[in-house]
C-alpha cells in the first residue's frame, strides 16, 4: 500500500536520513518512500497548492515545503 504524501512531508521534519535523500533526489525519495505515482507527480511539478489541498483535506496545518 501506498504511503501518503502528507506522512511523508511529516517525516521529512524529524528524519534527518530522509531529508538528506529528499534534498538530493525529492523525486526518487518520494518513489522509494512508497509515495503513488500521483503523489510523486506533486512533487515533481512542484504542485505546492495541490499538496497544502491535501493538509487542509485532513485537517492538518500546511507545512512549506523549502527544502
């Protein structure tokens, strides 16, 4: 099962190995996390609207993505 975009954001605050990986390769990071094809679309466009859509879908506050 696919992991969620937003958990994986999530992570990205408290995993240093992960960031590090993500800084390097944000596309490939996000495949390897498990991330959909749609959610790793997100990232690859750098679709910042439809990701903070998807906090406020949950209810969670937006994080900014500037890494």
């Amino acid at each position: 099962m696919s992991k969620s975009i937003v958990n994986f954001i999530e992570e990205l605050d408290t995993n240093a190995k992960l960031l590090e990986a993500y800084k390097a390769n944000p596309v490939s990071t996000a495949k390897t996390y498990g991330l959909s094809e749609v959610d790793t679309k997100i990232i690859d466009d750098k679709n910042w609207d439809e990701l903070s859509k998807r906090f406020e879908d949950l209810d969670k506050a937006a994080k900014t993505v500037d890494y």
